[in-house]
C-alpha cells in the first residue's frame, strides 16, 4: 500500500537498549484510518487537561480576591453545603459568607458567561462564514443595553420583574432585538449570512440610538455611570438567583444543541449549497441554531452585560489547537471560555482594589493585541 | 441512470430552462455544455435538487427525485461545486470526512470505517499526503481534487459536477477530468470547454436559452453546424488522433475566410 510510510531503516542491533518503545511504525498492510486514533487522543488530551484547569480555576477564582482564603478552606466550604462533608465548621463566619454567598456564584457565573460566549462565537463563525463574527452580532447587546439602561435609569421592569429587573428586561431587550434582527434578515426569503450581517448591523445602531437618548433624557447623572459600567460587563452582581441558574442551564444546553449539530456547522461553514448537497437542510438547520443561540447570548448578557472579545477570539484559539471540524472545537472552546473569564474577572476585582474594574475592560485589552496576533498567523497560513 | 424530463424553472419572471431534458444512462458520462446563461448549472441544480422544477420531473434510476427524502438522495448523487472560499479553516481530512454525513445520524461521530472510507478516497485522487492541510491554503487543482474525494466518500453512484475545471491549468483540467471519467458512476458534467467535453464525456447535451439546442454523442453534438449557431463564433473541426477537437474564431473572420476564393 502506498500510504503506510515505508519502515524507518533499521538501526545497527545493540546499539538501543532492549527495552526502547518500538517506533510507531504502521504495521504492514494495516488499513488507513486517517490515523484517526491520534486525532481522537489529542483532542481528548485537550479536553482532560482543560477540564483539570477549568476546576483549579474554580478553586483559585475563589480563593482569590481582596480577601484571601486558603484554597482547602475552599473545598471545606463548598464540600460542607453541597454534599454535607466535612460537617464540623473549622472556618470563620467571614469567610463562610465570602466564600459560599459572595464568590462561589460569581465564578460560576464566569465560567457559564465564559462558555457560553465562546460556543456562541463558534457556532456563529460558521453559520456566518465569517471568522471575524462574534456572538454580538445578533443585535442581541444593543437590545439588551436598551433594556438595561430603561431598567437602570427609569425603572421598567420593576413591576414584572422585581429584584432581577435589570437582568429582565435587559434579556427581555435582547429577545427582541434578535427577533427583529431575524425578522428583517428574513424580509425577502432565505436567511443569509449577508441579510443577517447587515440587518443586524442597522438593528444595532438604532438601539444604540436608543439606549443613547435613554441616557441622555435621564435626570439621574449617576445613572449614565452604572448603564456604562454595566455594558462594559460585570460578573459583580452574581450571587445565588434564578438568573445563575437560568445561565447555567442554557448554557449547557446550548453546548448540548451545538453539539448534536456539530457536522451540520462543519458543512455550513463551507456553504449551504455543499449542506443542502449532503442532505442537510441549511435554512431550516439555520433559523433553529440561530434562535438556541439567541436565547443563550441573551441569558448571558442579560445576567454579565457586554463582554467583549471571549466570543471572538476563543474559537480562534480552539481551532488553532484541535483544527476545525466543530465536534472537537466546542468543547474546547468552552472551556478555554470558562478558564478565561474567571481569570478575567479575579484581576477584575482584585487589579485596582478596592474599586472594581469592568470585566469588558480587561476582556478587550487582552483580546484586541491577540486578535491581531492570529489574523497575522491567519495570513501566514493562507498565503 | 439520472434523468430530467420537460423541466422548466424560472426566477421570477425569467425563464431560465423551458421543456429541458437530459438522460445519463448507467456509467455514462454526459457533458452539459452551452453559452453563459444558457441554463446549464440550472439544470445541475435542478438534478440534485438544489432547485425544484417548475414543470417535468427528475428521476433517480427511474425514481422521482421528489420522492426521495433529502439524505437518500445524498447517498445516491454526489455533487461537487466549488463555493467561495469560506474564512473558517477546516482540514482537509474533515472535508472528505464530511461525505459520510449523508450515511450517518446527524449527532453521530465518524466511525473508524468513515476514516477508512475517507482516506482511500483521498488515496484514490492521490492526494492522501494533504490530510492534515487546511482546504483554503491549498491550490485550485489540490481543492478540486479534495471535493472529488468528498464526493467518491459519499459512495454514491451518480456524480454531478458543475465547471470542475475552473481556474484550473490545462495539465489539472485533464487530471480532474481523467478521475471523474476513471470513476465506475454515472456522472453529469457542466463545462465550458468543448474540447474537454469532446475527449472526456460520452454524450453532450447543448442548451440554449434555456432549451436544448442539440443532444446525442459528443461526435454528432461537437459539429460546427450545430454550435456555430448557438454560440455565433466560427467553429473547425479538426481530427486529433481519431478524436474531433475543435478549433475556434470569431464569427467575423470566420466569415470573411468562407467568403475569400478559394484559389487565393
């Protein structure tokens, strides 16, 4: 066979110790598989030491911050609420209440904002064909800007939502900016990548608009300050609330959903005539994968504000480390989002002490020079 | 066997093809040729359903097309189109791994006998060695032949392509086209040189305006009496080594040498 590379010579006998691992020579006659076994261990490697590092992260995200506490004391707490073990306290109060009411939410949250905006990024990227996509293209921070800055500084949302106005309406902003991003995208048929750029460009400047003239009719002068903090993004206010729970469940959903489709993605990406002629339905699969994702980037902003650049540059990196095909990048991309936003956010709170910076700040800086690292890699590898 | 007949399909209010008709018998390779806008990638489009006739029908080995669920049909036509060229890098492994899709559930993983179904694909159009390469750094003919190693990995038995040899230099266009005749399907190629389609198919099918000006074997369809009409440029046909190759001129010229005496 002409594939299986002919024998390394073989090396003068005795000149290896007996014991040397056999080369990994293919057996004479094996049939090719695209060496498939090596493709699955690497992305498996990847897979296993990301989630050994998403868990460390969750543990020093923790332990981090003005305040610090001892890792182990970390594991005592969380082991004591969430499985009843250990059962006698050997902790103080303080810590208690930092550890489990103050922390323990935020760096959940961080880590379902993280992966949420990474597969969001993905699945996007290649719906769109565009690799400088990102989650916000949907219109869905404009929308849910507009709704968090009218909950901020007029109090809509109040009445339905109570305590998690701003997250309501803000998510309740983001619905309906998609659905309007959809709805013109849609106008005169087919949704395409092109319709749903521009539509969701113009949807994006008219909330922005919006949300500008909200500010300025405002009376409230510090108002203007908590919608600019909060669109630059912040996990400050997590704590244990149906909105964490919402995030955490649609995020794994989401994954779950990406998943299933993750050849449909892998053809989409190429174009919908190759999708359609492999017995897909590119539309169909399109308009469904379009409204899974505008829910989940609509929970996560309604619940961190706009983060900018995890969902850009992630899957960027994903693919860089276990190529392309979309089953194997999505779950690195999670979890390369999830480790990096709590980072993110433990120098967010513990960089300019005792102010806290916005997430989106820190997220930006480091995500813009990394961009323009890739795109000169990009180009390296295309030309 | 693949066949169109009466279709008709219009974009709006353009009638693109009127009463068409095409058949590709068991292992045949058909040419569709004709001018630009003459209806030829409609006509592809039509066979593997990227567009639904208006009027007539298509059939699959005698069954309609429309009755067939869009997998089935996967499985049994292969299509090879070249699409712009798409920002998200994949491999070229993936790509070929992608012709699978139709023969498995879509939330299922490729099995070792896909990788095994993709490599001697790959090893088929000789291009095993690009595996691990990205699809967009390769060249045009190594990107053909990845398609058309997508295309034999899908395992069907009719192959449809449309202009395989764009872009490509001449040695690349008889290579693809080598490969495509060399292959035990029954395909259905749109090209735009008659040359190729006179040493590569078996039979042609010209369309003008939408209508099929001329079909039958490429030796009665590849005439000057028949294409000089249809595409108004000057046709000579000459012998290649028992193969009719054509030879070309504008119209004018053509003319002015038909009306110069012959003794000059």
């Amino acid at each position: 066979m002409q594939t299986s590379s002919p024998a390394p010579a073989p090396t003068s006998a005795g000149t290896e110790p007996p014991d040397a691992p056999a080369p990994p020579a293919p057996a004479a006659g094996a049939v090719d598989d695209l060496d498939r076994a090596r493709a699955r261990r690497r992305s498996r490697i990847w897979v296993a030491s990301l989630s050994a590092a998403l868990l460390a992260t969750l543990v020093g995200g923790v332990a981090i911050g003005p305040v610090t506490i001892a890792p182990e004391d970390v594991v005592r707490i969380v082991g004591h609420h969430l499985l009843g073990a250990p059962e006698t306290v050997t902790w103080s109060e303080a810590h208690e209440s930092i550890v489990w009411r103050l922390r323990v939410p935020r760096v959940l949250l961080g880590a379902a904002v993280g992966a949420g905006l990474a597969i969001c990024g993905v699945a996007l990227q290649a719906m769109v064909r565009n690799v400088l996509a990102d989650p916000y293209l949907l219109g869905v921070t404009s929308g849910a800007s507009t709704g968090a800055a009218a909950a901020i500084l007029f109090g809509v949302g109040a009445a339905a939502f109570g305590e998690e106005a701003l997250a309501g309406s803000a998510f309740v902003g983001a619905l309906g900016a998609s659905a309007l991003v959809f709805l013109l995208a849609r106008v005169t048929g087919r949704i395409t990548s092109v319709r749903l750029l521009m539509s969701g460009v113009a949807v994006g400047y008219a909330l922005y608009a919006a949300t500008s003239f909200l500010i300025f009719a405002s009376p409230n002068p510090e108002g203007a300050r908590s919608v600019l903090f909060w669109l630059l993004g912040t996990l400050s206010l997590a704590r244990w609330s149906v909105i964490l729970a919402i995030v955490l469940v649609v995020v794994a959903l989401t994954l779950a959903v990406l998943l299933v489709h993750s050849r449909a993605l892998d053809a989409l990406a190429i174009g919908d005539e190759t999708a359609l002629t492999l017995g897909m339905a590119p539309g169909r699969v399109r308009a469904r994968l379009l409204v899974a994702l505008a829910l989940c980037i609509g929970a996560v902003v309604a619940a961190a504000g706009g983060i900018g650049f995890v969902g850009l540059v992630m899957p960027h990196l994903a693919r860089r480390f276990v190529g392309g095909a979309h089953r194997r990048v999505l779950p690195v991309a999670a979890l390369m989002g999830a480790v990096f936003l709590v980072w993110a956010d433990v120098f967010a709170r513990t960089v300019v002490q005792p102010q806290e910076l916005p997430i989106g700040i820190l997220t930006s800086l480091v995500g813009a020079p990394f961009l323009l690292l890739l795109v000169r890699r990009l180009h390296a590898a295309t030309d | 066997m693949i066949e169109a007949e009466g279709v008709g399909f219009a974009y709006g209010d353009l009638d693109v093809l009127r009463d068409a008709g095409l058949c590709a018998e068991r292992g045949e390779t058909v040419g569709l040729i004709g001018p630009n806008g003459s209806g030829k990638t409609t006509m592809l489009r039509l066979l593997y359903r990227a567009l639904v006739p208006a009027e007539g029908v298509v059939r699959l080995d005698g069954q309609p097309a429309e009755a067939l669920r869009p997998r089935e049909l996967a499985r049994r036509a292969a299509v090879v189109v070249q699409e712009s060229a798409s920002e998200v890098p994949i491999t070229v492994a993936d790509m070929v791994l992608l012709g699978r899709a139709p023969h498995r559930p879509s939330f299922a993983g490729s099995s070792a006998e896909d990788h095994r179904v993709a490599a001697a694909a790959l090893e088929r159009v000789g291009v095993r060695h690009l595996a691990d390469r990205v699809v967009a750094a390769l060249s045009g003919g190594e990107r053909q032949r990845v398609l058309i190693a997508r295309a034999i990995a899908q395992q069907a038995d009719h192959l449809l392509l449309d202009e395989p040899t764009n872009h490509l230099d001449i040695r690349y266009q008889h290579e693809v086209l080598g490969l495509v005749r060399a292959l035990p399907v029954t395909s259905v190629v749109v090209l735009h040189d008659l040359n190729l389609a006179a040493r590569y198919c078996d039979r042609a099918v010209l369309l003008d305006g939408g209508r099929v000006a001329a079909e039958g074997p490429v030796d009665a369809v590849l005439r000057p009496e028949v294409l000089e009409p249809v595409y108004g440029i000057g046709v000579r046909r000459v012998d290649d080594d028992g193969l009719a190759q054509l030879v070309f001129r504008p119209a004018a010229a053509a003319a002015a040498a038909a009306a110069r005496p012959e003794a000059s």
